[in-house]
C-alpha cells in the first residue's frame, strides 16, 4: 500500500470529524470512510499522535464520540477550518513567485497564524514529499522588485503616469518610456503590466521583471471605460494579443492527441474530431506568438491544418531546427 493512501483516508477522516460537531463513533467513521472500525482507531491514534486536536466524550452507554476542537481562524463573517488552513499551508509553495512583494505579504502572515495554531508535526505529516511534492515551472523572484510593484500598483489604483526604463527581450539596450499602468497579470510563475505606452500610442504588455526604474509623475491619465483584463487578454494563447480572432485547427496524433484530450490548454479550445489515433482541435485567438510556441514542443505529433500562414511559419521553424542540427 503506498503511503497516499492512509493519508487521503486520515484527511477525510478530518473532515468527517471537522463536520460533524457532536462527534461520532468508531462505527460512524468506518462506515463514511468505508474502511474497518480498527483501522479508523488506528488513524486517530496516529493523528492524536502528531498533534491534530481529537478528543472523545463517553456517552450513551460508554460510547465514544471523537470530536476535533474547533482550532480555526474566524474574521467578521470568515471562517476557516483545520482542513482549510492544511489546504492553503499545502498550497502555498504555487504561490512562492510573489513572496517578498505585497502580494505576497498577506499570505505569509496568514501562514504564520496557520502555523501557530497548527502543531508543526500535524502541519509537517501532511506536507511531506515523499507523498505530494509541488513542481513549478521556472520562476523570477520577485522579492528584489516589490518597491516597483508597489509603485506599479498605487499608480493603477490612482490612475497616475509613470516614467519607465524598460529592457525590452528584442532590443539591446533600455529605454526611456512614458507609460499608463491598465493592471497586472500574473502567469506561469511572470508578472506582467498591461497598459498605454505612449511613445507607441498603443496598449503594451511589459513584463514586470524588465523593468529597470519606475517613477511615478503628477500627471493622471484616464483608464478607458471599455477596458478589462480579462477581456483584452480573451484572444491570447497567453498573454500576448494582436489583431481580430481567428479560428485554427490542428491535427494531434499519438501523444499529443492524449494530451489535448486530457487538458484545457485554452479556453476556446474545442475538440471538432476525436478519432482512434488523433484529435482534430480548434482554437480562437488573436495572436499565435506563443500558440506557435508551444505548438513546436509537439513536433511531428501536431500538423496546422488552418490558417495556412501560421502552417508555414511552423514548417518554417521546423526546417530551420533541422537545420541547426546538421
């Protein structure tokens, strides 16, 4: 038996306890968790064991009722339970990009309260690697550029310009911009701001960690009414947008096939064909910049069969790696 299976069975254990305030017998919980009476003893021995708060009453005859006590951090109409603050303590290494910057501040204090309430052994039983180990993507720490942020931030809530000095990835050295801040748009472990870079006349997203100086200035522009970020960014593979929608399809075999029926890669994606050995999916997006990135990861597996332009540039890519290799 490997060890995740004990502790999915202890964790709902937790949160049959957590549930029912009276308490519960033995009996009770091995008839929820659908194990035996003796195996749920043993579990509350070992979650006594390590520091969860379980205790018993004696009633109705010399039964007992194991109850948990109510160890939760409660504010105003908010309430969370053991299981919930395991759940965030858990889920806190997804969040370990914006830790140092004042994203990231509200969380460490929440954890630090988790962690007083919360025995280190009961914290530590659950969150152990040899049975749940968080990988990420790679990541820039942010911890170096919260004074950034934090001015990124206050000129977005106040509608105040700013005078930036950016490195863009395609040019060799910074440059000197004016720049109206729209929001931010944390993705994949980046930080990006969307907003009027006024050299250009346009929206731009620039991604936070190239940012070299932000001053704020006494000037204040006007965020237009029709903007949101969620909707300029709709037509984007990620975060990047060009254009008007377009519809593509492409040709997944092997692998890739049971890939794309296995994730959402994005939210227009659409299965239109589902045969034996390959998935026909269709796509809306207005930029294919990254689309064709990650398009490439799937190599011979995945052939564009619309537009015609984004085929050609694909084989293009293609030819040119072969190349590179010879």
């Amino acid at each position: 038996m490997s060890r995740a299976e004990p502790l999915i069975r202890q964790w709902n254990l937790l949160k049959s306890l957590q549930a029912f305030h009276f308490g519960q017998t033995a009996e009770e919980l091995a008839t929820r968790l659908e194990c035996s009476k003796r195996q749920v003893q043993r579990d509350l021995g070992v979650l006594q064991l390590v520091g969860f708060p379980l205790f018993h009453d004696t009633r109705d005859g010399g039964k007992r009722y194991w109850r948990m006590e109510s160890h939760a951090l409660e504010h105003g109409g908010l309430t969370l339970s053991t299981t919930e603050m395991l759940s965030l303590y858990l889920s806190q290494q997804l969040l370990t990009p914006l830790a140092g910057t004042q994203f990231g501040d509200g969380l460490g204090t929440l954890l630090e309260k988790i962690k007083a309430l919360l025995p280190k052994k009961a914290l530590g039983y659950f969150l152990d690697e040899s049975n749940l180990l968080v990988k990420s993507l790679p990541r820039h720490d942010y911890s170096g550029q919260d004074k950034e942020i934090t001015i990124l931030n206050h000129a977005i809530h106040e509608g105040r310009v700013l005078n930036i000095r950016y490195q863009s990835a395609s040019k060799g050295k910074p440059s000197d911009a004016t720049f109206h801040p729209y929001g931010l748009v944390f993705l994949h472990g980046s930080l990006y701001c969307i907003g009027h870079l006024v050299e250009y006349d346009e929206i731009r997203t620039l991604k936070v960690s190239r940012f070299l100086g932000v001053q704020m200035t006494n000037k204040t522009f006007q965020r237009p009414a029709s903007f949101s970020l969620s909707a300029y960014t709709q037509g984007a593979f990620g975060i990047f947008r060009s254009g008007k929608l377009r519809t593509i399809r492409v040709k997944f075999t092997g692998w890739a096939a049971t890939s794309i029926r296995e994730l959402q890669w994005h939210a227009s994606q659409r299965i239109v064909k589902d045969a034996a050995e390959s998935v026909i999916a269709e796509f809306k997006l207005s930029d294919t910049t990254e689309f064709k990135r990650w398009l490439l990861g799937f190599g011979r597996y995945a052939l564009v069969l619309q537009p015609k332009d984004l085929a050609a540039d694909v084989a293009q890519e293609l030819t040119l790696a072969r190349a590179a290799y010879r």
